[in-house]
C-alpha cells in the first residue's frame, strides 16, 4: 500500500493559536479521511477531505473548527483552530487507494494544548 | 448508524497464552470488516481483513472469522508474543455503499503480554 507521511509528529500549542497538520501521500489515492484520537480513547472521524471541494464532517465537528483542505489526490491539511487543550489529541490522516482496499494511516500528530 | 462493540481492556496474558478479543458490529448494510493493531508510539496497521460472511482473515499467527448469523468478528491467536503487546481496534466499512467508505472503530483492547 501507499505510504503516508504527516506532519508535524508532534507540537504543544498554547491555547487560542491553530496548528495545520499536513498530510501527503506518495501516490494518487481515491478518498483521505482525518480521524482524532483522544488519550486512551478510540478513533473518531473528523471529516472525510473531498478533492477540489468543502469536505464532508462528521456530527460534532464543523469547518470553522477543523477547516480542510485538499487540493489534489495526495495531499491534505487539516487546521486545529482557536485551540484549547480540550484539542489535546493524536489527529491521524487516513486514505483509501480504490474501492474496495482497504484504508491505511500516516503516523499521526500528537497535539498537546497548553 | 453503523456500530462497533469491542471488548473491554486492558488485558494480559502471559508468553504463549491463548488470545480471544471479542468483536460485534451493527451495520444496515454488508460491510467490510477489519482489526487494526497499534503498537506503542506508533499510528495504526491493519492486521487483517473479511470482506464477507464466513471469509477468514488472518496475518502473523493472528485470526477472525466474518460471522454474520452472530454479526461477530472475534480475534484469536493460538500462542501470543511479547511483540504482540498493542492495541487491537475492531473496525467496519460499507464499502458498498458508495460514499460511506469510512471507517467505524471500536474502542479498542490493550494488550500486554508478559513474558
């Protein structure tokens, strides 16, 4: 499968400032999702991130919060936004190469809000 | 909405210990089924994989058969590892239901194996 690199690994914020994770993939995939990983917690999706167009979120989060972008078939960002450390979490990109494979992660930002 | 039930952590075995981590999934459609390991620092592998009832996935020793009649995907492993010791996260995707290819997880199962 392709393989994904995130970054940054990790950062500690302050509270109020937004942090852009950037995710890359070294071949053309067909959808990118971005997941958050709260401390012990399981994963929860953001957002699936739509090529050329406003990405699609999940209930609970929104674009003002979490704005995305995708520009082509390999890269992505999402914004952590206004922070507070409530946003303290590993944020982890994931993407699909077709229908039908199946879904692989980068290595994740570990976020620390302070 | 599609759903997960995975069981509760954490769980220790000694080296060469049978292993089961059970797994329910609720789902309108046909989904996909897939357990996920996450080794200490590290992001998320896929493990192993059932696209259809009864299909057996298995990788590393590691096993889970696609149960519909008991919408079950339970992992077993015959004699874990040291090396064994993550987080096992049960997962499910309708792919065929195109559009909704994303992934719903469990809430994962800690793993430690002692020697």
């Amino acid at each position: 499968s392709a393989v994904i690199s995130q970054k940054p690994s990790r950062d500690i914020c302050q509270r109020g400032t937004s942090l852009t994770i950037q995710c890359q993939v070294d071949s053309q995939v067909t959808m990118m999702f971005w997941y958050r990983q709260q401390p012990g917690q399981s994963l929860t999706l953001i957002a699936t991130a739509n090529q050329g167009s406003e990405a699609t979120y999940e209930s609970g989060f929104v674009i003002d919060k979490f704005p995305i972008s995708r520009p082509n078939l390999t890269f992505s960002t999402l914004t952590v936004s206004n922070m507070s450390p409530e946003d303290s979490s590993i944020y982890l990109c994931s993407a699909l190469q077709g229908r039908n494979t199946e879904a692989f992660f980068g290595q994740g930002t570990r976020l620390t809000v302070v | 909405g599609d759903s997960v039930t995975q069981m509760e952590g954490p769980v220790t075995l000694s080296e060469e210990a049978f292993l089961t981590i059970n797994c329910t999934y609720t789902a309108t459609g046909y989904p996909s089924l897939f357990w996920y390991v996450q080794y200490p620092g590290e992001g998320l592998q896929l493990l192993l994989k059932a696209t259809k009832a009864d299909d057996k996935g298995s990788n590393k020793g590691f096993e889970a058969t696609y149960r519909k009649e008991t919408t079950s995907f339970h992992l077993e492993k015959g004699s874990v590892q040291v090396s064994d010791s993550a987080v096992y996260f049960c997962a499910l995707s309708d792919y065929a239901n195109f559009g909704n290819e994303k992934l719903t997880f469990g809430t994962g199962t800690r793993l430690t194996i002692i020697p």
